[in-house]
C-alpha cells in the first residue's frame, strides 16, 4: 500500500439526489484526483441508518436523521488518495451549511442543517472509514484498478 491508498466512505445524501447533485459531487472528487473504488445507487433501510448512524443514537436529532436518511435513494461512494478522509471532509465543508465556506460542497449546494447534501467519514474518528466502508460494501464491490492520472496527480507516484 503506497500513501496514496486511503480509502474513505462518502455518500450523496436523499436532498442531494433529489436536487440532482450527484453528478456535480462526483465531479468534484474526480477533478480533485481522488480514484473512485467503489459506488452504488441504492436505499438505505431503518437497520443501516441506525447502524450508520449509530454514534447518534439518543441525541434529540437522532430520530429525524434516521427518517431523512431514509426517505429515499443514496448515492453511496468510496474515494481513494492521499490523504482521503480529511481531504474529503475539508471539501465537503462544516456539518452545518450555513457555517461552510463558499468552495466548498455544503457552502456551494445546501443552506439547511438537516439537508446538508453529503456524507463523509470523520476523519477524527479512527477507524471510521474502515467501519463504513464495510457496512455499505461487500469487498467485491471495491474495484482494484490504476488511475493513469495518478502519475500526473502525485510527484512521486511510482506505477
Ligand atoms: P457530519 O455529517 O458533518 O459528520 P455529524 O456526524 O455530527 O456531522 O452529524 C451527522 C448528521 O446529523 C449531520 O450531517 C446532520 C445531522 N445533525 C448533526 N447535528 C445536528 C443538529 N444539532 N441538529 C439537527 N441535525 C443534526
Ligand atoms: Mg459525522
């Protein structure tokens, strides 16, 4: 595994899909020189948001997150690179729209706390992407595979 290699778990949110946003999320982590391993299209169902959700459980938002997670279709990711998971989350911007820098993805596409289009792995959270990863993929669904662009990307990347 060169440094290049993490892996983090991102997920365009239902207000995202419904607002036509997935192609402009995408779009972002592929011009930033992310590789993308993993993706699907697909509906998260109560048991995995409680699971997905499970640090949240009892706070007076919990109920409410589950529902809107839930209300219809998620664009589900795994994004590899350098650095992944704080890069990611740095783009994405702060958990609350109205607090996000312009540039970045909650600054640029949402206003509303509740509705704030993306989800990333917490990068202060050890162990986080890994848990993500696996509870969204099966490890055949991560596809192996070299971005030529890397070489362009990186300085020192070797393949
Ligand atoms: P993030 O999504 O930035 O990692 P988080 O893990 O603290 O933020 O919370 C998960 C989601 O729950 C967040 O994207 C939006 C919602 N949420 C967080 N805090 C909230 C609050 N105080 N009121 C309503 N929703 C909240
Ligand atoms: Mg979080």
């Amino acid at each position: 595994m060169s440094h290049h290699d993490e892996r983090t778990f991102v997920m365009v949110k239902p207000d995202g899909v419904q607002r036509g946003l997935i192609g402009e999320i995408v779009s972002r982590f592929e011009t930033r020189g992310l590789k993308l391993v993993g993706a699907k299209f697909m509906r998260i169902d109560e048991e995995l948001a409680h699971e997905h959700y499970g640090e949240h459980e009892g706070k007076p938002f919990f109920e409410g997150l589950v529902e809107f997670i839930t209300s219809g279709p998620v664009f589900a990711m795994v994004w590899e690179g350098a650095d992944a998971t704080r890069q990611v989350r740095t783009m994405m911007g702060e958990t609350d729209p109205a607090d996000s820098a312009p540039g970045t993805i909650r600054g640029d596409l949402g206003l509303d706390l509740g509705h704030n289009v993306i989800h990333g792995s917490d990068h202060e959270d050890e162990g986080a992407n890994e848990r993500e990863i696996d509870l969204f993929f099966d490890d055949a669904e991560l596809v192996d595979w070299d971005l030529d662009a890397a070489e362009w990307v990186y300085e020192d990347e070797d393949h």
